[in-house]
C-alpha cells in the first residue's frame, strides 16, 4: 500500500475541476438544446398557422367569388323570357358555377338541386342566400348547392351546383417539406379535402379522421393543441386556421420528425462540435495538468534534494567539527585527554549509526506482505519494555496504559515499532528528569489510537502545522536530523491511518498514531 | 479441389434462395359489383374486365390497329370474308386438354362462320360473306365444361362470388402477375375510395378529373390510354331522315365540343362531308345516361351548337336510354359506339350484328364492311349517319407503381395485364 502521493491528489482534483467545468458546460448546452428544440416547435408551429390562414384566405376568397358570379346572373336573369333554358348552358362557359338552374315555385321536387332541404327550398324561393354542405357528385367532384335570389321581385332563385375540383386543388398544392399537408374540414369535423393521399379516401366516405375531432373544435372556436397524432399515425406539428364562411377548418400538418429535422441536424452538428471542444479541453488540461505537475515534482525534488543536503551538511558539519575537535585533543599527545576523546568518538560513532538508521527506515517501503494481525496493548507493552532502559538512563519512568479490549490491527511490526518508538524516544528526551511518560492505548468508531504523552515543555503553537514534514526538527542535536517524525507519518499513512499531536507549551504534548482496527484473528 | 468446394457452396446457396413462387406478385383489382360469373359471352357486369384473361381470342389488336396473332400463331386472310389460320403449338385450355378445330368451330357456332381443317391449318368462312377479321379479334375461343367455361388464356378462375372474382396464372412467369383479384364495392364512389385507402391496387376511372385524386399518391400512378369508344350523339333513325341527319352532322362543331367536355384529352373523328341542307327547324331533344356528368355537359353543348333547334336535354335511366335504341325512335341521344380498331365498324354498324344497337341498316355501308374497307364503309357511314361521332376520350386507370410497364387498351381496357412486369 502506497501513501497517495499529493501530486496524484493535485492531478486528482485539477480532473475533477476540468470534468466538472465540462460537466457544467454540457448541462448548459443540453439546456440551450432543450430551449432551442422549443423554440423551434413554436416557429414551425407559428409557419404552419400562417400557410393555414393564407390557405383559407384563398378558399374563402373563391367561394366568394363563386357566388358573386351566381348574385349577378341571378341580378340578370330575371327580365329573360327563356331564363332556364340560357342558366342551363352557362355552365359550358363557367363550369366552377356547375349546374345552374331556376328554382320557382314550379320546379319538379326530381329536379331541385340534390342536396337543399325542402326547408333551404322554401328560405331560397324567400330571397335568401342558401347553401347545402359539401357534397361529391357522382363523378366524385366536390360539391356544394348554392341559391341565390333572382332580382326584380320575383318568387325564384338561380341555384348552381358549384364545382369545388379547385377548392381540392388548392387543398392538395399545399405541400409542406417532403411529406407535409393540408386538410379541410367542415363544422362538423367532416374531412373535405386532403393533401394526404390516403386520407382522400376519408373525404369520399365520410369516415372520421383523428382531425375531426380538433377540427369541429376549431370551428366552433375553441382552442386546440398544435403537436397530435395526425390521420397517418405520426405525431405532427400543426397551424389551424378557420374560415367564418362557410364554418370550415383548414389545418397545416408537417411530420414532426421533418418540421425538427433541420434544427436536429443543426442541433447534433452543434452539439457535435461542442463535445468535441470539451474533450479537447479536458484531454488539454489534463496534459497540461500532467506536464505542471511534473515541473512541480521535479522542482519539489530539487527542493526535497537541498532541504536534505542542509540537513545532512549542518548535521555531518556538526559531528566533522567535534571530530576536528577531537583530532586536535589527540594531536595534543596528552593523555589527560584521552576519556574526553574516547567518549566524543563514542558519542559520535553511535550518532552516525543512529544516522544511518534513520535513512534506512526511510528506505524501507511499506508492503501489505509483512502485516500480521497486532494487538495494540500488547504492542504497547512491547514498546514500554524495549524503551525503559533508554528511559531510565534518562530518568524518566515509562507508564503504558492499555485499552480495556483488545484493540487489533494489521500492519507491518518493525515499521510500526519503529514509529512509535521514535514518539517514545521523542518523549522521553522531552521530558525532564524525574518525568513520566505514558503510552496508552483507545479503541472508538472503528480507530484504534496509539497515544504517547510526554508533561515537557511542549511545542510551540506555530511549530504545530508542519512538525510532521521533513527536516524541520528544531533540536538539531545528537542524532536528530528532522526525519524522524515525517517518517512516523510516512509509515502510519502507509497503514491506512493518520498522526496527530497536540501540544500545551508548559504542559507538555500528545503524539497520536490512529490505525484502523481489524477483527480479532480466530 | 478449392473451386469445386466452392462451386458447390454457391450451387447450395442458390439452391437455398427464395423461390419466386413465394414472392407471387397478387394485384387487386377494385371494381363495381356485384359481379356476374365470367363467361365467354359479354358478361354484364365488372367480370368483363378479366375476360379477355381467361379467353383467348385468336386474333389480337396492335397498338396501330392491325391484328395480330393471339390463339392463332400464323393467319392470313384469302379475302374479307374468309381466313386461315394455324393454332398455336401446344395451346390448351385450362384443364390441360388441347385446343382443337372443333373447339374454335364450337366457340364461333353463334357468328354465321365454317370452320373447316385441312393439314393443320383452320379455315374460316363466314357464311353470310361478312368481313371475319373483326370477329376473329373478338369472339373468345372456349370449351364448355358442364354449366362452366374453360378458357386457354394464362389465367383461370379459381373463386368467384358476388364480390370476388380470383384469377390464378395458370402457369406462373417470375416477375409478373401470379395472381388477380377482382373485388367488387357497391357503388363508384366506394370502389374509387377504397383503392385511394389501399384495399385496391388498380381501378379504372371514369373521368379525367378523378385522376386529381391521385396526386401525390405513390403508391399508385395514373395510367393513360388511347380509347376505343367514341363519344357519339345518336340520331333516332325513325324520326330523322338521312337530310336531317346530315345536316346535323355537319353542323355540329365537333372539335368545340370535344374541348368543352373532355379539354385537349379527346381525339376528334374524321369530319364528315360539307351538308348545305338545314337541320330540322323543329327542337331536337337530347337524352344520356342519367348521372353521367360528362354526357350531360355534352348534352348542354350539343343543345346549344344546334341553336333553335336545340330542344331539352334529359337525363334518362339505363332502360329509358336501351328501349330509345331498340325503338330507334328518339331525337338524340349521347352514346359511346366502339370505333377502334377501324374494322369495328364491321360488328357495330352491319346489318344484323349483335353489336348493332341502332339496329342500323345500309347496304353500301355493309358491302363496304363485306368487302373489308374500312375507310369506305366509314365514308358510307358519313352518307348516312347513324351518329355524329364527336370525339374518342382516352381511358384512364390507376395502377400500383410496382407494375413497370402498365397500360390500358389498345382494344379491351386491361387486356395487357398478363404482361406486365412486376419490379422486384
């Protein structure tokens, strides 16, 4: 198990900053997306209503014109002496006015206009304007029957069976995209025209269409929705419009799929490009990322590099000047001499090797390999017996004080004997002679804790934040070279836990090695 | 030993591929009903349509009008009245049994004709020495069977009931029709929708104007054809003498009329002669079909070209418009006489023919038919006009688009259909 190294951590979260950036970039652009797709809807939807009021402005405007036509023969025909025979052929000269006749009072019932109610007869032979709905004739011509009054007083009425062919034309010119129509529809939903082939059949046979029930509502005035299921079973965009006139309805349908197919190719281009950008971003930063790190690394090497050379130059500059000082005493040739050099050369040799065995704990990696299961009240126990001798020499009395359960944990024994005797040590030389020094041990919420606590002079405040980092010991005497304590945190971390201290300048200070506790081995 | 593995893996792949007779192509054909059985006889109904199907005649009609060969595969003509003709190697009927001389002498037993036989050849002789040509494109060849026909046409009738007629090739060809269906609808209008609605994947119809209809239908293309009806305006031989009728003839502006009603899509007839005698001053009264549109607007027209003697204009039910015929005494009434090929003239103006409606009778226009010319027997038929033929309005009907090479005509309405090709 390796400690994460703060350059992995640093890379970790420059990713997630650029992944959250792209994240936040998308999620505004699937909004902008959302945002335009209805936008789009609503244009088309707008489009379509327009092509459906031109398309009933322009039947409205041939009908009308049909009648105007029927008004002034009927304003004519009344002073002619052979008026039925004369209606009859206007229809080879105007055949949209079809079948042109005089209605009196006298006209066979087997000759009225096919589609007046005996009741449209009566109100036409009254001087009103009648009109039957629209009808196909036999040769499937679209229909309608139309009186009007004749002047000059008289009891009659020229009825014309209007030839409405154009009114389909119309319908069936109105071509949207590839595949859109127009379909025409009476009062009563009744489809009579049809730019989709297939529904044509619907107009022939009065069969009702998923319009009609739309259409009878647009007649009558009320609201209905702009996006259905059309008559061919697609879902549709749409433009209603409605003719006063007679009360018909004119929608405009243009498959959804086709009215967003531009906005969709538009939309996927766009949305194309912009992943495409992200990822760019993101694969840039992240190179970038990398390359920053990088220099950081090797600039923080370099620096790691000299922090240790300083350290090792003070600490070897140190021991060297003791040596000269000792070679000076030898060169004296005095044999007075001869303890205080006997003991430096002593003192030293033993500081060297304390020095070499720093830099090989520092050596030694952390390998799950060596862990075994530890109780850590016998290992304090442990540790208590290996540092009473030191602590004696010392005089200070060892106290260890374990958890009232065993508290197990996993780890590698030597790494972790060496951490804590190195906070024991750390302790004992704090404390003064005649001190006490105890290692306890707690167990809580899964974390067992290893705690050595010294009553010495304590660290100051400002020294708190950064004693667990490299070469930053103060003492800078006998063997400490500042690598002890960012070793402590190396191995700890390595276990999966933490350090901690607290420190009350006078009172003295609390190391803490927090490890994650482990079922009791069976 | 690589190349024959592999021949032999193509010829399994082959061998594994879909047969065409999965794939049988089957048409349906909307039509008005109710439907009549099919018989070689004219059947007065839609069943017509699947006639010529069914029953081989043995003389067919080009596209220019001249015959050629159907159930005959060689023919030659001795003169107008008689013709010999050689059967086609291998022609059968529908049961499988051979087409003999006594079965073409069976089929034309109704038509006044000899059929003799001699080294495999077949002479046709009419009896009453009339043109045979036109009866040869027309009288189907047939064996009775029990109550039922047999036909030697590539189909034959498997169903049939008042609104079915299903036709089966008899010998299915990978790539056009396997099957057709007649389905009859009750009136026009249903038949013309429910093929707009996809239950039909042909219908003929019966106004230039309904073609509209289709736009925009893909599924379905129209089809436009020369007619072999002309639309006429008969003049009631019992009421007109040959002056009147003449005078008729040359005074009505033909052409106009032709535009009035069916625009630029009519062929005009041959003008008659200059006539400088007058038309009756009498109003003449006109009559069609009731319901006929098209006849109607003609009717119109015809009236108002006649000027005071145009009289009324009346819509007439189909035995109003049969007894005015039979009783030839009428002032005019609108019909539609076969005019094409020209030798039709033989079958619908000789003196006694069952086709002769009219029930017209002139001995210069019958030498004329007798002796096979066509153009003198028509010149004759201007002499004395039965009708004034205004003009010959193309047909019309629409077809599924998957057939590629559709038509209509040249002589009966869908009589190419066995040879259409099917796209794949």
């Amino acid at each position: 198990m390796k400690e994460e190294s703060s350059r992995d951590i640093l890379a970790r979260r420059l990713v997630v900053l650029v992944a959250g950036s792209g994240l936040l970039i998308a999620l505004v652009g699937l909004f902008a997306i959302a945002l335009l797709r209805r936008n789009a809807e609503r244009t088309s939807q707008a489009a379509l209503a327009v092509i459906a009021e031109q398309a009933a402005s322009r039947i409205g405007a041939y009908l009308a014109h049909q009648r105007e036509m029927l008004h002034a023969v009927g304003g004519v025909v009344a002073g002619i002496p052979d008026a039925e025979r004369r209606l009859a052929q206007i229809a080879l000269d105007a055949p949209s006015l079809g079948r042109v006749m005089l209605l009196t009072p006298r006209t066979p019932t087997d000759q009225l206009p096919s589609r007046l109610t005996p009741p449209d007869v009566i109100a036409a032979l009254s001087g009103r304007e009648v009109a039957s709905p629209l009808y196909f004739r036999d040769d499937l011509t679209p229909a309608m029957d139309v009186c009007v009054p004749v002047g000059g007083g008289r009891t009659a009425a020229v009825c014309a069976t209007l030839d409405l062919l154009e009114l389909q034309r119309q319908v069936q010119r109105i071509q949207i995209g590839q595949t859109g129509y127009a379909l025409a529809f009476d009062s009563e939903g009744r489809l009579l025209a049809a730019g989709a082939g297939t529904m044509r059949a619907a107009a022939l046979t009065g069969e009702p269409v998923a319009e009609s029930p739309l259409a009878s509502k647009v007649a009558r005035g009320e609201r209905v929705p702009n996006e259905f299921r059309g008559g061919l079973g697609e879902d549709v965009l749409a433009g209603w419009a409605r003719l006063t006139d007679p009360r018909w309805t004119i929608v405009v349908e243009e498959p959804k799929r086709e009215a967003l197919a531009p906005m969709r190719t538009a939309l996927l281009t766009l949305s194309s490009v912009a992943v495409a950008a992200l990822l760019l971003a993101i694969a840039l930063g992240i190179a970038q990322s990398r390359r920053a790190l990088e220099t950081m690394e090797i600039e923080e090497r370099w620096r790691t590099a000299g922090r240790i050379a300083t350290g090792i130059s003070h600490d070897l500059g140190h021991r060297l000047a003791i040596l000269q000082s000792t070679a000076a005493l030898a060169e004296a040739n005095d044999a007075a001499y001869l303890p205080l050099i006997r003991d430096n050369l002593r003192a030293e040799m033993a500081t060297l090797k304390k020095f070499v065995a720093d830099f090989a704990d520092l050596s030694r990696e952390v390998s799950t390999e060596h862990f075994v299961p530890l109780d850590l009240n016998a290992f304090a126990q442990s540790i208590g017996r290996v540092a009473t001798p030191h602590a004696e020499k010392a005089g200070v009395e060892i106290e260890v004080k374990p958890a009232p359960e065993e508290a197990w944990v996993k780890g590698d024994r030597y790494l972790l004997e060496r951490a804590a005797l190195n906070l024991v040590t750390n302790a004992i030389e704090a404390s003064p002679p005649g001190g006490q020094v105890s290692v306890e041990v707690a167990q809580q919420n899964g974390v067992a804790t290893l705690k050595v606590v010294d009553r010495g002079p304590g660290i100051a405040p400002e020294r708190i934040p950064r004693i667990f980092d490299a070469f930053k010991s103060t003492k800078r005497t006998g063997a400490h070279v500042g690598m002890g304590l960012p070793n402590v945190r190396r191995i700890v971390v390595a276990h999966g836990g933490d350090t901690a201290v607290e420190s009350e300048v006078g009172k003295g200070s609390v190391f803490s090695i927090n490890l994650p506790t482990q079922p009791k081995p069976s | 030993m690589g190349r024959a593995s592999l021949f032999a893996v193509c010829a399994v792949i082959a061998g594994c591929r879909p047969s065409h007779e999965d794939s049988a192509f089957r048409l349906r054909v909307a039509v008005v009903g109710p439907l009549t059985s099919l018989t070689p006889t004219q059947p007065r109904s839609s069943s017509v349509y699947a006639q010529e199907w069914v029953f081989e005649s043995l003389l067919r009609t080009a596209a220019d009008g001249a015959p050629i060969r159907g159930l005959a595969e060689r023919f030659e003509f001795i003169d107008a009245s008689r013709a010999r003709v050689a059967l086609r190697s291998g022609a059968r009927f529908s049961d499988g049994s051979p087409v003999t001389a006594d079965d073409i002498r069976a089929s034309l037993l109704d038509h006044d004709v000899e059929v003799s036989e001699e080294r495999g050849m077949l002479t046709i002789e009419s009896r009453s020495g009339a043109a045979v040509e036109p009866l040869l494109r027309h009288a189907p060849v047939y064996k009775r069977v029990g109550d039922g026909y047999l036909g030697s046409g590539p189909f034959r009738v498997t169903a049939q009931d008042a609104e079915h007629l299903v036709l089966d090739r008899i010998r299915r060809i990978p790539g056009k029709i396997a099957e057709v269906a007649l389905v009859a609808f009750p009136t026009p209008r249903d038949t013309f929708a429910r093929t707009l609605a996809g239950d039909a994947d042909l219908t003929v119809l019966q106004d230039a104007k309904q073609s509209e209809f289709f736009n925009g239908v893909d599924r379905l293309r129209v089809v436009r054809g020369p007619g072999a009806n002309a639309t006429a305006v008969a003049m009631g031989l019992k009421r007109l003498s040959r002056a009147d009728r003449k005078a008729i003839a040359a005074t009505l502006p033909r052409d106009e009329l032709g535009r009035l009603v069916f625009g630029d899509r009519c062929v005009t007839m041959p003008a008659a002669p200059a006539n400088h005698d007058a038309v009756p001053t009498r109003r003449l009264d006109i009559g069609f079909l009731v319901n006929d549109l098209q006849m109607e607007r003609m009717a119109l027209a015809v009236v108002r070209a006649l000027g005071p003697a145009g009289g009324d204009v009346r819509a007439l039910p189909l035995s109003d418009v049969l007894a005015q015929l039979n009783s030839r005494d009428f002032d005019l009434l609108l019909v539609r006489p076969l005019v094409w090929p020209l030798s039709a003239a033989a079958l619908v103006w000789a003196t006694g023919s069952p086709y002769n409606q009219l029930a017209y009778s002139n001995p210069q226009v019958d030498a004329a038919l007798k002796a096979g010319d066509w153009a003198r027997a028509l010149q004759e038929l201007h002499e004395d006009p039965p009708v004034v033929f205004i003009c010959t309005p193309e047909r019309l009907a629409v077809i599924d688009s998957r057939v590629k090479n559709p038509r209509v005509g040249p002589y009966a309405y869908l009589e190419t259909l066995p040879d259409w090709e099917i796209s794949e």
